[in-house]
C-alpha cells in the first residue's frame, strides 16, 4: 500500500533527528521516494514540504532538498528582558544567541502617525505622532526575524533613540535613561502564514509559518512607553517559558 506524505515525511524526520541524515545532507528526491514508497511525485513533494514548513529542511533551487544546517533559536522571554541584561548594556539578544553572530540589516528610523491599534495601546490621541524602527535581525547568515517598534515622539524626539545605533543595552536602556525604565512587559502572540512580501523579507521558504509577536513595555507607573511587533520565522525558533505556579 502507498504511504501517505504525512508517513513518508515522519520517516526521514526520524532519520534526520537520529543523526543518520546529518545536517547539510540531501535528501531524497522526489523521483527517489516515488521508486522507495510506490507514491506519487505529488505525494513525494508535499512529504519534502512537510519537512520545509517544519524547518528541518530547505530547498536549493536546481540542486535538492538539504537538511537544515542552522541550529534553532530558544527564544526564552523570561530570561531575555530582565533588567540585569540590558540595564548592563547587553542586547536582549545576548540571551537568545549566546556567542552566535547577529547582525541587523534594512534599518530605518522615522517619525509618522501612529496606526490607530499603535494609538490604542500606548493610550496616544488619534494619529499622533510616533517614532518607528524597522529592522531585519540575521542570524548567522539567515535573516530569522523582522522588527518594528512604535515610541512615542513626544518622549523620545532628539534622543539617541532616534539613531541608527542606540547604543549599548538598546532601546530600554535610553528609556531608562529617560526616567522611563521600563519594567514590565506583555507579549501577545500568534503563528499565521505570512504574506508575500513578509516571506520575502525574511527568505522563507514555500509553506513556511510565521509567529508574530506584539510586546507592550510598561514603566512603574503603568504608562505603556513601546509597542513592538515582531516577525519570526517559525521554522527557526524554539518558543520557551517558565510559569510558576
């Protein structure tokens, strides 16, 4: 009897998680699991995409499937907004990355009225102003999220917020500077699949997800001081927490 994509697809996924196919590895092809299974190409194809949309595999046009050679990111967000972090003058990365390089590329910075949900929850009057930094965060080569976070204008005109590079501990450690330390955070989130332009801005593959991620940052006295959206792609993260009970 035929198997299944879902089958097939389990069945290297086993293979690449035991080791037996290594990282970098090709997979077999289509015409390979058409001969191995007695399937279908169409069936053969959407067990490899099974395997693309999971993040344990990519496509190299003209060449194949490969097992996925980069190592996923445990994004832990108890740990990566404490305030002994960035306080100190660590990125919030630093507890998601270790020693792996990260760069940001497509930085802007700009001033522009708030969309009316951007309004809403940092408690501003109908398109007041705001300022916007949009970024592309690359890990080790691949670009992993996209950022974009919304201050208000009248708090953070002329600071060093407004600059390409805000310095050392980042945003919230300006903030703090401010008398505006930020001190607690709420973080909605969902996975979705992205629109054209998102996957093309973050190079996802074909059916790969996205979680999307809206944190609000608030100071002692509960005035919500950034609200920013974050992109990820979902096949390259590891969603952590730690609830007590």
């Amino acid at each position: 009897m035929a198997e299944s994509a879902r089958q097939i697809a389990s069945e290297l996924r086993e293979r690449i998680q035991s080791g037996e196919l290594a990282p970098g590895t090709r997979l077999p092809g289509e015409p390979a699991l058409v001969r191995e299974y007695g399937v279908a190409k169409e069936t053969a194809r959407r067990a490899l995409t099974l395997l693309v949309t999971e993040g344990l595999a990519v496509r190299r046009r003209g060449s194949g499937t490969y097992v996925r050679e980069f190592r996923p990111i445990r994004r832990v967000a108890n740990h990566r907004l404490t305030q002994e972090g960035w306080s100190t003058g660590r990125s919030i990365w630093a507890a998601d990355l270790g020693e792996r390089p990260l760069s940001v590329t497509s930085l802007t910075v700009r001033e522009t009225a708030a969309p009316d949900h951007v309004a809403r929850g940092l408690d501003l009057p109908e398109g007041a102003p705001v300022v916007v930094r949009d970024r592309v965060f690359v890990v080790e080569g691949e670009p992993v999220q996209a950022a974009t976070s919304y201050l208000p204008a009248e708090l953070v005109r002329d600071t060093a917020i407004t600059r390409t590079d805000t310095g050392p501990g980042g945003t919230y450690a300006r903030l703090a500077e401010l008398g505006l330390e930020p001190v607690r955070f709420v973080e909605e989130l969902r996975a979705r699949m992205p629109s054209q332009t998102e996957a093309e801005r973050l190079h996802l593959g074909e059916g790969t997800p996205v979680v999307e991620i809206w944190r609000t940052a608030y100071t002692e006295d509960g005035r919500a001081v950034e609200m920013n959206r974050m992109l990820l792609d979902a096949g390259v993260y590891v969603m952590e927490y730690h609830l007590d009970s």
